[in-house]
C-alpha cells in the first residue's frame, strides 16, 4: 500500500522534471508539490504505523528529502523525526503584538500549552502549573520553571522559534525527574507522587509534540511551496509585461533590432601571500573581461537585491523595536525609581522636621521648668527687700490673766 502511494508522487515528480528544469510553471508547480508530498507520506507513515515498525539495522536508511521508496523501520522512524524536528523547532514565529489574536505558528504553541490542561490530567499536572518549589529546589535544579512561566512568555512574545516552546515545556517535567528521583536519594510519598506524574505528562507532551511536528511540518512546506509559485507567476507576469513592451517598441520603431543591455564589471578579490602593503601600494585584483546581460536579467538582479533590502530593513525595524521598548522600559523603571526615592526624601524630611519640633518643645519645658523652680526659692527675699512694697506693722499684746472662778462645793 505505501509502495503505491509513494509511486503516484515518484512518477508525478518523474514526469515533470524536465519541464521543471527548464522553467515551465505548471511543471515546476507539480513537481515541488509532489516533492513535498513524497516526504510527508514517508512521515506520516513512519509515525501512525508503529506498530507495524522492525528493527533492521540492515535495510537502507532515509535520512530526509523525498525518497521513492522506504522501509518501515525503527531507524527511518527516527531519522524522519530528526528531520521533522529540524524543520518545525527552527521555524522562526510569526510574532504579533501581545494583546492582539495569536498568528497561526503561536497558536500551535498554544495548544501544546493547553494539550497539557485536560480535566482529566488534573491530579498530574498540578505539581507544574505554579512557580512554587520547595527551599532545596535551587541546590539541584539550575533553572526552575513551571506552566504558567511558559505561558507567560507566550503571552509576552518572549518565545522566537517553536523549539524554544518545546524546550521550556520538556524542561519543566525533566526538573521534575531530577528532583525527585527516588533511586537518586531518600524522597518523601509526596516526592514519589511526583515523579509518577512527571513520567506521565511528559509522556503526554511527546504525544502532542509528535501530533504538532506533523501538522506544522506539513504547513510550512505547503507555504513554501505557495511562496515558491507566487515569485514564480510574478516573474512570469514580469516576462509577459517585458515582451509586450518589447513588441510595443518595435512596433513604434518597425526595422530596428537594438537590443537593451546592462553592463556589469565583476571583480573578484584574489586572496594572496603576499607581504603587507605599503602606504603607495594598490590591492591586487583580477579585473575579468566585462560581462553583459539582458534587461529582463538585470531586472531580475535587480528584484532579488530589492527582497535582500527589504528583508533587511525590516529586520533593523524589529531590532530597532526591540530597542526602544527596552529603552523605554528602563526610562520607566528609572522614573519610578525617582518617584520612589523622592517620596522617601520626602518622608525623611517631614519626620526630621517632625522630630527637631518635638525636641525644641521637649527643652523649651524643661528651661521652663528649670525657671519656675529657681524663682520658688528667692520670691520671698525678693519681696522683703523690694523697697516699694507696703510695710507691715506688727504689734504684740500680752496676754490678759484669766479669772479663775471659785466653785463652790
């Protein structure tokens, strides 16, 4: 049955690769999608047909591309997956702003976040959703992480190619394994607990990694394949519109043959061993004899130099992005920084004012206090010896003999 399927993509490929040497787009396009569908059935085949997988270490190997025939065998398996892996881990994201609807490559890295979520998966996967490690953890594991940390990062933008995701998400339950490894040292019931559900969700991610590196695999050679077919009509729409001006011109001059070139110089730099050069020395270049080339092939030149620009400017707009939310960034945590210092000034100053007022009215009483006690013991003395105070007369009466009256009996 494969056998079959793979013959219907051969001879497809077969039959159009003249035409696709040559250029013709309807070849060209029946060519590189059968290309890209050969490697696929041999994916395919390899991953949902393990059951029916031998290990012959003698059969010949399918390292990658399109090969006409195969064998299910342990090691294809595994060289289809190292190609897969290579493809989709190295696929560069098509990042949006945070906030905004995730493109199509953040979405499958979203589901892989989720594939890890299920209700049923609940009593396993509650060991990884939050940061939250025991005092040790740090001793044996060099980088811990958990789900909402990967979602987090999903969510920031933070993540550049999908094998990232896929690493962050392998790291959590690996830290896991690590930790609380039980052959390793003595661990606690609930440590052993643990590692059980490490074991089986990191089990479930393969799964869903091995679901996504066909899915994804699959799309970014059909894109490819898209791209490749829209330069290729634009190039062709390019020819058409050059030969119909082409025509227009000879028709508005009948009789002449003049044919528009370019000119090019190429000059290649011979690496020789020759001493350093001296300030009246020339470099020593090999100027080759001067090659022309057609308008339509200079336009050409001319297209692909533009797309290397143009890739190029908006490579510098994203650094240059980058750059400025990091710049901006810090000019905010530098204006919180002096917020936050200039508050505490403030705090300082108003409990340095709070406590010289405390102070000043702390010695005030007490100069006070120290006043009031010297004038109790001098106000008398003062008094007597003020010369305008009003004189008192004292006089003395002697006592008058008291009657004793007589009782009689």
């Amino acid at each position: 049955f494969m056998s079959d399927i793979a013959l219907v993509f051969s001879n497809a490929i077969a039959f159009n690769k003249d035409g696709h040497d040559v250029g013709e787009p309807m070849s060209c396009a029946y060519y590189e999608a059968s290309t890209h569908l050969l490697k696929y059935i041999r994916w395919l085949s390899l991953e949902l047909l393990q059951s029916y997988l031998v290990d012959d270490t003698d059969s010949p190997v399918v390292e990658s591309g399109s090969a006409s025939e195969w064998r299910l065998t342990e090691k294809n398996r595994q060289m289809a997956r190292n190609e897969m892996e290579s493809i989709v881990f190295n696929f560069m994201l098509e990042k949006t702003e945070p906030g905004d609807k995730f493109s199509w490559s953040e979405q499958d890295c979203e589901k892989l976040l989720k594939s890890l979520r299920h209700t049923s998966d609940l009593k396993h996967m509650g060991y990884f959703i939050e940061m939250n490690f025991p005092q040790d953890y740090t001793a044996y594991i060099s980088k811990p992480i958990a789900w909402v940390k990967c979602q987090e990062k999903l969510q920031k933008r933070k993540y550049n190619t999908i094998g990232e995701t896929v690493a962050d998400l392998r790291l959590i339950f690996s830290n896991a394994l690590k930790y609380n490894d039980p052959s390793e040292r003595n661990v606690s019931k609930l440590s052993v607990l643990a590692y059980n559900s490490a074991l089986h969700m990191s089990g479930k991610l393969e799964a869903a990694i091995d679901k996504m590196l066909l899915t994804v695999g699959d799309r970014i050679g059909r894109e490819r394949i898209d791209m490749i077919t829209s330069h290729r009509e634009m190039e062709a729409k390019e020819r058409a519109e050059e030969e119909q001006r082409k025509q227009q011109w000879e028709k508005e001059n009948p009789g002449s043959t003049v044919e528009v070139k370019t000119k090019l110089r190429i000059v290649h730099q011979r690496n020789s061993h020759r001493k350093k050069m001296t300030d009246f020395e020339f470099p020593f270049y090999d100027e080759e004899d001067d090659q022309e080339e057609t308008h339509a092939d200079s336009l050409q030149n001319a297209k692909a130099l533009y797309e290397k620009q143009r890739e190029a400017r908006a490579t510098l707009q994203e650094i240059a992005l980058s750059i400025g939310i990091h710049v901006f960034r810090k000019h905010q945590e530098n204006s919180a920084k002096k917020e936050l210092a200039h508050r505490m000034a403030q705090k300082a100053r108003a409990e340095r004012i709070r406590m010289e007022k405390e102070k000043a009215a702390a010695e005030k009483a007490a100069e006070s206090e120290e006043v009031s006690g010297k004038q109790k013991g001098a106000c008398v003395l003062t008094a007597l010896t003020d010369s305008s105070r009003k004189q008192i007369k004292m006089s003395i009466k002697k006592p008058k003999p008291l009657k004793r009256k007589l009782l009689s009996l």
